[in-house]
C-alpha cells in the first residue's frame, strides 16, 4: 500500500498538468460580486470574508470605480458612481406618488419600487360587497386590486434623533437618517466558516506536501479577501429622509401601478416620507470627512488585482498536488457565493425595508374600478379630522378619468355622500341615500337629458358606489386586522370620525 508521500510524488509527477489561468481571475466573478452586494444586509457578514476566491479580478474592476481620485480612475475606468448605486440600493424608480392632504406629486425613488413590489408578492383577498338585494355586487372582467399600507408614527422621532445640533457648518439640516439594522441569519454565518476553514487546511496540507509556493498563494487569497470585505463592509446602511415640518399635513396618499392597481399610504408625513422621499445610503464617513474619497477601497481593489496578477504567474509554477488544493479552495468559495446569492438581494431590501417601518400591507381585490374607486376615497379621508381636505374629487378624478356627462354626474353624487358619510352630525350607523334617480331638483333637467344606455351604466356606476358606502364600516371593523391592531379602540368609524372632529 503506498504512503502518503509516495501519492503525493505520484501526483506530482503526472504528465497531466492544470491550467488555471481563467479560473484564478475571470472564473466566479459575477456570483462574488452579487454576494459582495449583500454584505450590509447580513449582520457580521464584513467579518466572514477571510477565504480564497476566485474572480477577484471582476472584484475589483467592479467597486474599485467607487475610489476618487487619478490614480484609482487610472487604474479602474469609469463612472464614479455612489456606494448606494454599486451596491444596487439604488436607480430604480417606483410608481408616481400623489398625496391626498399635502397636494404633492412625485415619483418615487427605490424605497417606492420595492413598496410596489412587495404589493405584488402580497397575497390578495376579495372584499366582499353585497348589493341592495343582498346579492352579490357586480365584477368586470378585469378586478381592482388596492395595497392598503398603514405606516405607525414612529419614524419623526428616529429622524430627530439622528440629527446632530448645529447640523453641518452650523446650518440647518434639512435631511435626517434613519439607521438600518443588518438581518441576523445563523445559517448563512454557520456556512460562512466553511470556505475559511476549507482554505487555511488547503495552504496547510500545501506546507506539509512541501509546495510552500501554493500555500503562500491560496494565503494571499485569504487576506486580500479578507482585508476587501472588511473595506467593502465598514459602511454604515441607512435610509436619507427629508426634515418634514411640524405642522406637516398626513402623509396619506396614493401610488398608481402601471397594471392599474393602487397603493395607498396611511401614515404621518415623517413615515410615508421614507418610501416617497426615502434614499438608501452607505455611508463610509471616517471620522469628521463627511465625504470620504473611499481610499481604503481603492487600496483593497488593487490588492485584489495584485492576488490575481501573482497567482496568475506563480500557479503553473506549482505542484500538481498543490494546483489540486488551490482548486478545491476556489470550488468551496464558489460554492458558498451561489449560497449566498441565491437569497434574492431585492426580496431582501423588501423585507428590511418593512421591517424598519413596521408597516402593515392587505392586499384587497374588488370587482371593478368603480368600486376600487369609491374605497380609496374612503380609505384615505378615514380617521382624519378633516377628511374632505383628501381632495375626493381629485383622486376619483386620478383613478377614472372619464370625462362624459355620466361619469360627471356620477362623481358629483359621489362627492355629496362622502361629504354626508363623513359628517359627524349624522348617525353612527350609516345607510346609504346614494341611487340612479335625481334626489334634487337641480338634477332632474340633467338626468333627463340622458339616454336609456346612459341611465343603464349610471345605475351600474351607483350600484357600486352604494355598495362601497354600504360595506366599507363594516369591512374596517370586520374583515381587516389591520385596524383592530393599530386602533384607538373605537367600535365604529362613526364613533372614530366624532371623536377626531372634536376639539382637544
């Protein structure tokens, strides 16, 4: 039976021979980069890097651009572009925002896309509504889906919190940052041993098959990486917000998708700020330079390209048996980076993103627009002291922007039964008064001015209206939690709406 020594000759003297020049550099490099990517959002990832790893060379090219300077822009062509937007924290762009009480109108940034994604990947319930007859209210080919996000008033004293007295130079600071906790994840930690372990024993058993030539390179794999995670991941993640003023409206408002779906924000300016206004931002700030030229990244980049230069030259130059162990410690990093990858990074922005906001999303299909119409109007003026000021008119407006006579005199009625539902002098217990037929006589000569096929698509267009108005206390304190978990402990939305039109 042969020795060890004699396998290792045996191999060694093979006339086969390795040839690893494109594995040591170009080799892995897209799944490092996505795994680098994720380096903020898992806590004590920055101090898990110390292993050998191929495709250092896309490394570096990739977040050496982040350096400025001329010998990093020498050395690393292109775009000086943000750590937020090589990191992928940022430049997407999410659905327009309008907000019902403020008037603006903006389109939101990335904190907004992933609001809307997280829309997407929500489960959806039907609301149901029920007619005069107690039958079920009509539906259109196409259904109205609503995300109904209640945001609580948690983030003004966050970003209050962050700001320092004076500001920058002694002038006043017009954004506040809110901190972002990095997610905890045992498994991935545990496996991030595996590949340092797999590593240091490769360059090991190199030593001890006496090719120090390899082991002294698979070392200089483990530090240079080692020393770029921990340049790569000494930011600090937060989210960039405006200042609101103290005598800012509610933040409540809308997000129109492009599929024709809605998102409404039910929140304080402060918290619906942070997905409207929100930028994500990695700050490397050392000490007092509030804008750091990112040296240290620089030095780790041409670190990484000076691993891949010397392993490119030195490997043919060693053992057999040790190019074997050098490939093995390359199989095992590479394999970790798909593990890590395979954790979609958007999904993860998602959900440190509701986390830090402790929002509450319900996803609700409705049978048409109408319908979704009337519900966002209601949604949006609920539990405010003044809901009027939600702008009714303009939101239905938004959503159906149909300009015939119909549609005119629909969302008049509309208008006036909001106003009625709305009014704390009325009875708790709400019954719709909105139908086809004029209630007024200043509407008769209107009415009859319209044709047969007009009067048929009014009373389908009031039918919704009325099941919306007939249905909608009841599914606030019914079908949805979300009320019930974040309420005051009102029994109705009557009693609520009194009690916020009283004066304090």
């Amino acid at each position: 039976m042969l020795s060890s020594d004699q396998i290792i000759h045996s191999i060694n003297h093979s006339t086969y021979r390795l040839d690893l020049t494109g594995v040591v550099g170009l080799f892995g490099g897209d799944s490092a980069v996505d795994a680098l990517e994720t380096i903020h959002l898992y806590a004590g990832r920055r101090w898990a890097g110390w292993y050998n790893y191929p495709g250092t060379v896309t490394v570096a090219k990739r977040f050496g651009q982040m350096a400025e300077g001329r010998l990093w822009d020498s050395l690393f062509p292109g775009p000086n572009e943000s750590p937020a937007v090589t990191f992928n924290l940022a430049g997407k762009f999410g659905p327009d925002y309008s907000g019902s009480f403020s008037g603006t109108k903006l389109r939101t940034g990335y904190p907004g896309y992933l609001m809307a994604a997280e829309s997407a990947y929500s489960p959806c319930k039907p609301l149901q509504l029920l007619r005069k007859d107690t039958t079920e209210a009509r539906k259109t080919g196409s259904s109205a889906t609503v995300a109904v996000v209640s945001l609580p008033p948690q983030q003004r004293e966050r970003i209050r919190r962050s700001l320092t007295p004076t500001g920058v130079g002694g002038t006043k600071q017009r954004h506040g940052f809110i901190p972002i906790n990095p997610k905890y994840n045992p498994p991935l930690a545990f496996l991030a041993i595996v590949p340092s372990l797999i590593s240091i024993l490769a360059s090991v058993i190199c030593f001890l098959a006496n090719d120090p030539l390899c082991a002294s390179l698979i070392i200089l794999g483990i530090v240079s990486s080692g020393f770029s995670s921990l340049a790569l991941g000494s930011a600090t993640l937060k989210i960039r917000v405006p200042i609101p003023s103290a005598a800012s409206p509610p933040g409540d408002g809308l997000m129109l998708l492009d599929d024709g779906s809605i998102i409404v924000l039910k929140g304080e300016e402060a918290d619906v700020n942070v997905v409207t206004k929100g930028e994500f931002e990695l700050d490397y700030s050392i000490g007092i330079l509030p804008h750091p030229k990112h040296h240290i990244i620089g030095f780790s980049s041409l670190l990484l390209m000076t691993q891949f230069l010397v392993q490119l030259l030195i490997i043919p130059r060693c053992t057999f048996f040790g190019q074997i162990l050098f490939l093995i410690s390359f199989v095992a990093s590479g394999a970790y980076h798909l593990y890590v990858v395979s954790h979609e990074r958007e999904s993860l922005h998602r959900e440190i993103l509701s986390r830090e906001l402790s929002a509450r999303m319900e996803n609700w299909t409705l049978g048409t627009r109408t319908q979704m119409a009337v519900f966002v109007c209601l949604l949006l003026g609920d539990g405010r002291q003044e809901p009027l000021k939600s702008k009714p008119n303009v939101v239905l407006s938004n959503i159906l922007p149909n300009d015939t006579p119909v549609w005119t005199y629909w969302r008049r009625k509309v208008l006036k039964e909001l106003e009625r539902f709305w009014n704390p002098k009325s009875s708790s217990l709400y019954v719709p008064s909105i139908q086809a037929a004029p209630e007024e006589p200043v509407d008769t000569d209107e009415y009859a001015c319209f044709t047969e096929q007009d009067k048929m698509l009014l009373g389908d267009l009031v039918d919704d209206a009325w099941c919306v108005f007939n249905g909608y206390s009841k599914w606030r304190d019914g079908e949805s939690g979300m009320w019930k978990e974040q309420g005051d402990g009102e029994e109705n939305l009557k009693a609520h709406l009194l009690r916020e039109a009283s004066p304090v």
